[in-house]
C-alpha cells in the first residue's frame, strides 16, 4: 500500500501531467492565458484591453501588425519611447516580454514580418526639405512629434493618438529602415498620415526622409545598461528623539527654501490599530517653483510631488526616509526629467543628512 502522503504526492503530479499533455489544460493555451494577463497589467491602460488604443498606439490595427515584427516590439517594450508616454520596461523578464508579443500576435491576420537590418541609402539633405514641406505640420520642424510626452487626456478616444516623435532615441533604435519606408508608403487605418503614394512621393524621396530622420540618431540604446542599480528609498537613521528630528527636518526644509505644507500621520485614514512604541509621521513640503517646472517636463512627475519625508520610531529607534528620485526617473523614462530628479536627489539626502547631524 502507497503511505498517504506519498499517494497525494503522485495524485497532484499525474494531474498536473494531465493538465500539461492537453487532457484538462495544454501549455500553449497557458502561456496565453499568461501574455494575456501580462499585456493587462502592463499594457492596456494605454493600448487598451483589445489593443484599440487609448493613450497609446492601436496594436490591434492591422496595418500597425503588417509593419511591426516581433523584435520592433521587443526593443520597444525594452528600450519605452525616452521622453514620451511609453515608460522602459527594463525590469521585465525576457519570457514575460515573448509571451506579450505572442499575445499581440493574435491580433495578426498575416505572419509578423522580419526586416533588414541595413541602412537606406538616402540624401538626408533633400530629405530635409521633403519633411519640412510633408511632414512638419505633424511630427514637428525636427522630427519631435508632439509636445511633451504625447499624452493628451481631454482627446477624445477615437480620435488617432498625437503624431509621435521621429527623433526619439527609443523609436530610432527600435525601428529599421526598411520598416519606417514600409510605414511611409502604406496608408495606416485609424490614421490621419496620408501614404507616399497620396503624397506624390517616389521611392527615392521617401528614402531622403528616411536617412534625414535616421540622421536624429544619437546613441545605440540597446548596448547600453538600460538602468543602474539606485534603491527605492533614502533611508537615515537619526540619533535624535522623534520629536527633535521631526522639528530638525522642518528646520531643515525652510533652510533648503522649501515650504512645509503639512504634517499628517501614516495610518490617517486607514482603520489600523496603534502599535505600542511604535510612531510614524508624513511631513510634507515644496517648492512651487520647481513643481511647475517639473510638471511642464512630464505631468506624470506629479505622482511623487508634493515632496514628504517620513519619521518612524519603533522600540526608540528613529529613522527619516523618503522616495528616491533618481530611482523614479528611469520608471519615466524622461532624459529631460533626469536632472529635475537627480536635483530632487541631492534635496533629500541634505536634509537628511543637515537632520540627523
């Protein structure tokens, strides 16, 4: 007779090679359940659940499917578009990001296509001129798109998506020649971009205004460390009581000509029961100044303003913390942002430091 745990043992591993060989569950139908669930989580607040689009791109348009091969969005989810809308998911496994694309692919009526890798001979000279006079009025006098990051919440949903930057550094590395000219000369649905052919242009013309926006190309994102090693929080110990580094820290912010706006506990609002010797406490504080300023670059900066540090005490231990910009900034992907943040960076960690000496 099997001991019983044994059994139980056998039982779940003859289920489990039942529900793999296809008898209850196959592995192909997992791995799409799995895509399925990854492009919801990552994807679909700006490409929408079935991929029609939002705030991003329509995935689900045939003639986006027709000219995007899998490694196009593999370097995209990778590398995000620096500056705009679409962040770097350089944090996501390899498999996670192969089980989206297989998920977008089933969107696809044709297979996915495989483009060449080599440059366009074109006269990037003429291919200025051929922007500025049918391009510009869209994707901008240098190929930036729209201003700021591309997003625009008050445009209404089925209206196409703003004409997205050409001299992205992201969509540069991401896309080849070969799949901008096939781009160019296709009309796209649910697009206001006329094909070469409704524009009058030969293939000799849209190959200019191919090797002028590959002239934007600054650096190869892809051999380069997508992100460094910075932790989620600025940690410090203070060797004053709660009060004292409490009252030192405010000191600390008007000295740094920032404004204290407001204390507030950590359990505020929520039905929490106090631990014994245990204290927490939000201050609040900002300089307008820099908010503003901040928020003209990228309004998603607004997530982690106003600026706060948080004062713990567990057991007469006392420790000040806060959000670390520098590790913020590469979830927004936002060159321009970096040194709003890397400023941001030295703010905190001075009055940190300036409290607890």
């Amino acid at each position: 007779m099997i001991p019983r745990m044994q059994f139980i043992s056998l039982h779940r591993t003859l289920f489990t090679c039942l529900l793999l060989s296809g008898g209850l569950l196959s592995t192909s139908s997992y791995a799409a359940d799995r895509g399925e669930a990854l492009f919801a989580q990552n994807c679909a607040i700006c490409h929408g659940t079935d991929g029609t689009g939002g705030m991003g791109a329509q995935l689900a348009s045939q003639t986006f499917l027709e000219s995007a091969s899998e490694q196009y969005l593999k370097t995209t989810i990778r590398l995000g578009r620096p500056g705009r809308i679409m962040p770097s998911f350089y944090w996501m496994p390899e498999t996670d990001i192969d089980e989206i694309i297989s998920f977008i692919g089933d969107w696809r009526k044709t297979p996915a296509p495989v483009w060449p890798d080599d440059v366009i001979d074109g006269d990037a000279a003429a291919g200025k001129e051929l922007f500025m006079g049918y391009c510009a009025s869209c994707h901008g006098k240098d190929a930036g798109g729209g201003i700021g990051t591309g997003m625009h919440f008050s445009r209404p949903t089925n209206l196409p998506i703003t004409a997205p930057a050409l001299n992205n550094q992201g969509l540069l590395n991401a896309m080849p020649d070969h799949m901008l000219r096939h781009m160019i000369q296709q009309k796209r649905t649910n697009s206001l971009m006329p094909s070469a052919a409704q524009l009058g242009l030969n293939t000799q013309q849209v190959n200019n205004i191919i090797s002028y926006v590959r002239s934007f190309q600054q650096k190869d994102l892809k051999k380069q460390a997508l992100y460094s090693e910075e932790p989620a929080s600025l940690i410090v110990d203070s060797p004053y009581t709660f009060e004292e580094t409490v009252a030192n820290i405010k000191r600390s912010i008007t000295g740094s000509n920032f404004v204290h706006i407001r204390d507030q506990a950590l359990t505020e609002g929520f039905n929490v029961e106090e631990v014994k010797g245990s204290r927490q406490l939000i201050i609040y504080f900002c300089n307008f100044n820099f908010l503003y300023g901040a928020l003209k670059i990228d309004p998603r900066v607004g997530m982690f303003l106003p600026c706060r540090i948080t004062v713990t005490e567990k057991d007469g231990h006392v420790q000040m913390m806060s959000i670390n910009p520098k590790h913020l900034s590469q979830l927004f992907n936002n060159d321009e942002l970096n040194e709003s943040c890397d400023e941001m960076h030295e703010v905190y960690l001075n009055i940190l430091e300036d409290a607890s000496l």
